[in-house]
C-alpha cells in the first residue's frame, strides 16, 4: 500500500474510535471562540478559548505539547494528563497534525520561557484524513502546488502574503477610482457578440433561447455605452477570458480593470494612469521604490515616453516589453492593429495609444477612443472581412454598438490595466500562475 493510502487508512480507523466514543468529529461550532493574535497579548493566568489547527506535537511522557495555528498566529498549547477528564485522555491520543480542536485553558510560560495555554478543556473540531504535505512528501512541486492551492496556502505563508497583497491592491484601486469620481458599474459576462480586444473568445451556449454566448474578453463596449448613456467616469474590475495560449503572463481567465473617462483623451489617460500606480504602489508598499526580478525601479513621475517604431523589438518584429525596466509609456502605435483607437491627427497611420510597461511587464492599454460611428463601421466592416478570411481574432461587427455611437458619444479616454500583471509587480513574482489563486491548469494524467 502507499505511504499515503496506509496513513489514511490508520486516520479512517482514528475516526472510527472517536465515534465509538460518542464524540462527534465535525460539530458544527465552537462558541466564545477567542483569535491566537489576541489571546497572545492577555495576562499570564487569564483563560481564554481558541480553536485552530494542529500544526506540531511532540510527547514527553504523560505530557503533550502541540502547536495551535488560527489565520492571526500560532501559539503552543500543553496537555498533562491529570488535568484532563477521562474522555478528553482517550481523545488526545487520537489526535493528528491537521487536525482542527478547540481548547480552553490558562496561560502560562514554560520554563523554557515559551508563552502556552494550560489545557483542561478538549473539543475536536475536524478530524483531517489525510496528512500535511511536510509529513510524507512536502510541497515542493510547482504543478502540484498550483493544483492544490489550499495546501500551499497551508504550507508556504509567502504565498498567503502574495495573496493579501493582491486583495490590498484592488482596495487600493477602488479608493483612488472612487476618490476620482469614478463610478463602479458591472457589464455583461455573457455577451452575444464578444468585443473590445483583438482575441479569440470561449463559446457556451443557451439552452433556453437557444443561443450561442461568449465569454467576454473585455467589457469596453458595454462601458462605452454607458458614455453614451451619459456616466461620464465609469470603471469595472473585472474576470475577463481569452481562448488562447497559457504562458507566465498569460492565463485564459484574468482579472482587469477598464475605465473611461468623456472630454479625456490618451495624454490625460497618461496622467492619471502615474496617478493611480503611483497611490497603489504607495498604500501598499509604503514607497515609490521596487525590485522586480533583480531590478530596482523607482516609479516617480513622469515616466518616460516611447514611440512604438523605436520600441526595442524580438525576432519577428513585435514590441520587446522585457527590455523595458523602468515606467515607461509606449505610444504611437500602428492604425492597423488598433480598431477601436482614434487617430493621431498628426499622423493618420498611427493611433493616439499607450501601454504602460514597467520592469518588462506590459501593464495595460489606453487611447483615445474612436467616437466616428461611420468610421467605426468602416473597420468593423475590414475586421468582418478578414474573420471572413480566417482570422479568427479580428474583431467581429457589432451593430448595436455603432447604432449607440450614432447617438453620439463624447471625446473619451480609456485604460485598462491588468490586475494580475501589477500584483506580478508588486509581489516580485515571475510568474501570473503564483498571483492567480487557482489558475487554468491541465488535467491530470496529460489530456488533450
């Protein structure tokens, strides 16, 4: 039998006598439950409840010590077998690491000077079957970890930090978005024609109204329409989907933010593109400074400004953002790879358009929004064409859009940013895999 399967199979047979017990292994509550954070900072001899997992034990004779970890910390608690009752002894050596017990008892230091908990109360709270991964083979494999994020969560607090870092972030966003006026709003997920991106979308289909539906790879179109409608400044954080390839900043379900802003253009966009990373940067970090894969950047603006046609480029010829390490705007791209983008009234063939590229992470998109609903059918019309031809991820037709345009959509300035992208960057990881709690993964056993 496996390692693993014969340690389950002994936990099976834990859990069997617990029962024969007459005690429940799942109760549905621990009440006066106090946090391992707070409880650390009472007075030697006060009592005091917590609950948490059991993340060590160590025996020495007729005296148990275990570690007692909750989500605010971790503190040592001390089992003597006279000061238990009969059913809580017989309990305590059932017990494993992994499992969940509540305890009650007195704090006291042991002459090892190690804060602990006297326990003369015992409640078990979740008996686990399966054992940690340090017991019997660690977390060390990367896919595994991904796989199995509960664990590594468990496992690895750098990786719970990562993940705290990210929910600060988007708070971070809100906060500058709604202090600037910014109205949060929600658009479609499902759409009946997919927009906004040159990408290739995921299909599903309704079975009630008997339609295909996409899943949006970006809610542009819906936000311009709130233009339309009259909000002036509307933002959305939210997932967006690509049918495409899965690379260390590429995963097919993302986070995102777009927001658009009537009477702006891309220079304000710029603008207020420094403002807003400069207030996460600093809420979350506490500086302007950072080191990103071995680079120190410093993100004081203004930040540098780039043409596209003096880019650095890779072999076949498209935009190098690697070699790009400090904030940098990238600006001035070609019309023909830009259909939703306003152009350059100095030049016709390129687009009033930036991406923000900071370490040699390409952070977003932005311009000035092309409001000529003629002109906008007109390139609908060549994308139509060419997805005719066999591109799959040129930009469909979409009528309705053009006909809101028609009533009139102000000068406006878009951006989005890729949420993912900036926790890379905040988080020093190299990979979008680690800022994604669970992201799209292979089956097991190979597959298709």
């Amino acid at each position: 039998m496996e390692p693993l399967e014969n340690l389950r199979k002994i936990r099976i047979e834990k859990l069997e006598k617990i029962r024969k017990l007459g005690v429940d292994p799942y109760p549905s509550k621990f009440e006066s439950r106090e946090e391992i954070g707070e409880v650390r900072k009472k007075k030697l001899g006060t009592t005091v409840r917590i609950a948490g997992r059991i993340m060590a034990w160590r025996e020495h004779g007729k005296i148990v010590f275990a570690d007692l970890k909750d989500e605010s910390g971790q503190i040592q608690v001390v089992f003597k077998e006279d000061k238990l009752s009969a059913l809580s002894s017989q309990l305590l050596a059932l017990l494993d690491i992994g499992d969940f017990i509540g305890v009650e008892g007195k704090l006291f230091k042991t002459d090892a000077g190690e804060l602990s908990i006297e326990v003369k109360d015992l409640v078990l709270l979740s008996k686990s079957l399966r054992p940690l991964p340090s017991q019997w083979y660690g977390l060390k494999d990367v896919e595994e970890r991904y796989r199995k994020r509960y664990l590594d969560l468990l496992m690895n607090p750098e990786v719970k930090k990562v993940f705290e870092t990210r929910s600060q972030i988007i708070t971070a966003m809100r906060e500058f978005l709604d202090q600037k006026g910014f109205l949060e709003v929600e658009t479609p997920t499902l759409q009946p024609i997919y927009g906004g991106a040159t990408a290739r979308p995921f299909v599903t289909h309704h079975q009630a109204l008997d339609i295909d539906l996409y899943l949006r790879i970006a809610d542009e179109l819906y936000l311009k329409r709130l233009i339309v409608g009259g909000l002036e400044k509307v933002y959305e954080i939210c997932r967006d989907f690509r049918n495409e390839g899965i690379d260390r900043q590429h995963n097919p379900e993302f986070t995102q933010m777009e927001c658009y802003w009537a009477y702006a253009d891309y220079e304000e966009m710029m603008k207020l593109t420094e403002e807003m990373v400069c207030f996460i940067v600093k809420e979350v970090l506490g500086s302007l400074e950072l080191e990103y894969q071995g680079h120190k950047v410093n993100l004081k603006a203004p930040w540098k400004r780039l043409d596209f046609s003096e880019a650095p480029k890779d072999v076949d010829g498209d935009l190098d953002e690697t070699r790009i390490i400090e904030p940098t705007f990238v600006t001035s791209y070609p019309r023909k790879i830009s259909p939703l983008a306003k152009a350059s009234p100095d030049n016709p063939e390129v687009v009033e358009r930036f991406e923000p590229v900071i370490g040699g992470l390409e952070l977003g998109n932005a311009y000035s929004e092309l409001n000529d609903p003629l002109l906008q059918r007109e390139i609908f019309e060549k994308q139509a064409a060419a997805r005719a031809a066999g591109d799959e991820e040129a930009h469909p037709m979409d009528e309705d859009f053009v006909e809101a345009l028609e009533y009139g959509m102000p000068p406006t300035g878009g951006l989005g940013i890729g949420v993912d992208r900036l926790v890379m960057l905040l988080t020093n990881q190299r990979s979008i895999r680690d800022v994604i709690l669970f992201p799209t993964m292979r089956p097991e056993g190979g597959g298709r």
